[in-house]
C-alpha cells in the first residue's frame, strides 16, 4: 500500500499522535471486494490468520469492529454497486494496527460518524434508529482517524491486545 502522509483532510483525533499506518510489511494484506459474501470471507480468513495471536476477547472485538468497518463500506461508500476495500493489519507494541481503506463515497461531511451515547434504561421503542455500529466501533478500538485523500477514504485505528 502507498504511503500516507499524515496531514489533510478532516479528521476526528482520539489522541493527539496517530497510530502508524501498516504499511507491505504488515502482518495481513487482503484486498477484497465490496459485497457481503466478500466481508464474511475475510472476517474468516483474519480470524484463522491471527487467532494464535490474539486472545478470545481481543479477536471477538476486531472481528466486531471489522464487520461493522467493512459492511459500512459496502453498504454506504459503494452503495451496493461493487468496488475495492483494502485491509491491512500489523502487530504493534500491545495493539493490532488497522487500514481500511477504499474509493467509495466519502463520509458525509468528512468526519467519522459520532452517536451520542444513549442514556441507560432507555426503552427499546424509544432507540434512534441507526448508529449503533459506529458506537460500537468507537468503544472497542482507540486512535479512530479517518481522511479522504486523492479519491480514497482511509481508516485507520488501533485494537488493543488483552
């Protein structure tokens, strides 16, 4: 995968460093396609590749992370219409680091997707529709960062290691 500078583009910091971008040497590159037969196959694939490494929890929470990423990528960025989804995943000290990275539709207004969180006790009837992804997502990994750069959106994030 090419280079990325670190400057540009909108972008929500969780910490003021960003997390190093996995770059040929990292410990998985898949480059899928964007439906959701292709997702399956790789949340699979990540799974048997990384699960001497990772444990239970670690591995059940990038996979969660991961299927939310990557079907919101098929779903909203490609529409359903087919396209590229690029994944990277190296070993960093105490975390995994992630890539996603595609050339689909940005996201609207070139930030990631904030949901508030919801108050506890909340009825089911009275849930948002929506979002509940994205919190997952934001609860689970750290450093989220995303930017469009010459056509791409690109996120990356750590998973940390239990």
């Amino acid at each position: 995968m090419a280079a990325d500078p670190a400057a540009g583009g909108p972008q929500r910091r969780a910490a003021a460093r960003h997390p190093p971008l996995p770059g040929p040497d990292a410990d998985l590159n898949l480059v899928l396609e964007a439906d959701p037969l292709s997702v399956r196959h790789v949340l699979r694939v990540m799974q048997t590749r990384l699960a001497a490494e990772l444990s239970t929890s670690a591995a059940g929470s990038l996979e969660i992370v991961l299927a939310e990423i990557l079907n919101n990528i098929v779903k909203h960025a490609y529409r359903g219409e087919g396209g590229r989804i690029d994944l990277a995943i190296a070993s960093g000290p105490g975390a995994l680091l992630c890539r996603v990275s595609d050339q689909g539709r940005a996201m609207p207004g070139g930030v990631l997707p904030d949901p508030a969180r919801m108050p506890p006790g909340l009825a089911i009837e009275d849930l948002p529709e929506g979002g509940f992804g994205w919190r997952m997502v934001r609860d689970l990994a750290q450093d989220l960062h995303y930017r469009r750069h010459r056509g791409s959106n690109i996120l990356r994030f750590r998973m940390a290691l239990d």
